[in-house]
C-alpha cells in the first residue's frame, strides 16, 4: 500500500498516510487527518519562496517602529519556518513584555548562527532587555472634552482589560507605556466599546462621546 508523506494540519508532525484510505490519524497528537484536506494545507501553506521577502519587510517594519506589522510579518514566517532565528528576534522586538521578549530572543539565539551577526544583535538584545524597553517607552494623554455629550458621568478606561482611572468632563491622564499594540475599552454606566490602538511615539487621546448615537471614538495624534 503506498504512504503519501504529510505534516499533522494540527501539530505540525511529520506523518505517512495510506493513500487508498480517506482517513488517517496522526501518531504524535491523535488528530484525525482527513487525506485530502492535508494536501490541500500542504500545498496552501508551501510559501518557503516569500520567506526572504517576509524578513526583509519585517526589518523594515521594525525600523520604522511599526511593531503591529512586524510581528504580523514574523508569524507568518514562524508559520513556515518555525526555527527562524530572524522572526523570533523580531518578534521579541515587538514584545510588551520584557519577559516574553527575553524568551523569544532565547528561542532565535538558539536556531542562529554564531558567524552571523544577527547572533551580535540577539545576544546585545538580551544582555540589556530592560535598556531596550526603556527606549520604547512613550507618553499617552488621555483627555476628555468639557462638554461632550453633557454628562457628568465618569468614563472608565481599560487597557487590555484592566483598567486604569475614570475621567470626568475636562479631566485628562497619563500613562506611561511601552510602544506596542493594546486594546483599549471605554466605559460609562452600562455601555462599552473597545478599540485598537498603536503606541509608536508619545501621543495624545482625545475621547469624543456622543450619547445620541450611543458611541465614543478614540482620536489620537
């Protein structure tokens, strides 16, 4: 009976399948494996060709402080190439956490080579992480109009779920956070929104409330 060599859609294992049969399980996470759709992913996810081209625009991301598209990029790479040592050391780049960052640096240092020098620039990374988070960190105003939608009411700000004051018409804060992408959830009385937002630079957020179409937008500059 003659095997078709695959990779588990689920875990990524190298697997054989009988290719007179529809069905199969993978030996390393027991997933069924429908044959057919696990060539079809094969052939999908065969982008080895873009690596290159993924690297070089993940770099030029991170030079520009774009860290939403140069984890997006790293990912896609990790995805093809899971032992890249360029994607996880951009992707560490673009981490808020110096720990997650220190982990995915360890992950590229292991999968580098020491005549490159990208081995300079993981090893520098992590000798001094928290130098490196320092650099990033940025100023973000909060404020609230005087007058906007009229209520006396508190409008509570969440960042990634946890929240951080309550602002009264008039009122403004700041917070010091390192650049990177949250979600930010506005609050008052019983109605929530939530929306992106990117920290490249130090910045100003202007919340616009307007209770007539029962919203508030998020403005910053």
């Amino acid at each position: 009976m003659p095997l078709i060599a695959l990779r588990c859609p689920q875990c990524g294992g190298e697997i054989q399948l009988d290719s007179v049969r529809e069905i199969g399980f993978c030996m390393y996470c027991g997933s069924k494996v429908v044959l057919q759709e696990a060539l079809n992913h094969q052939v999908t996810v065969d982008e080895t060709h873009k690596l290159e081209s993924w690297i070089a625009l993940g770099y030029e991301a991170l030079r520009a402080k774009n860290y939403v598209d140069a984890e997006r990029y790293a990912n896609k790479i990790i995805e093809t190439d899971l032992k890249n040592p360029a994607a996880w050391y951009i992707k560490g780049c673009c981490a808020t956490d110096v720990q997650i960052a220190t982990q995915q640096w360890k992950t590229a240092l292991s999968y580098a080579d020491k005549s490159k020098p990208l081995w300079n620039y993981i090893v520098s990374a992590l000798n001094d992480p928290f130098n490196y988070f320092q650099s990033r960190r940025r100023t973000v105003t909060f404020i609230r109009g005087s007058a906007i939608g009229g209520s006396a009411r508190h409008f509570h700000i969440y960042i990634n779920e946890a929240e951080q004051f309550a602002l009264g018409n008039g009122e403004s804060r700041s917070l010091v956070l390192e650049e990177g992408s949250y979600m930010i959830t506005g609050r008052i009385a019983s109605y929530k929104m939530r929306v992106p937002l990117n920290v490249n630079k130090n910045m100003n957020v202007y919340i616009n409330l307007n209770k007539r179409e029962n919203k508030w937008d998020v403005i910053a500059n």
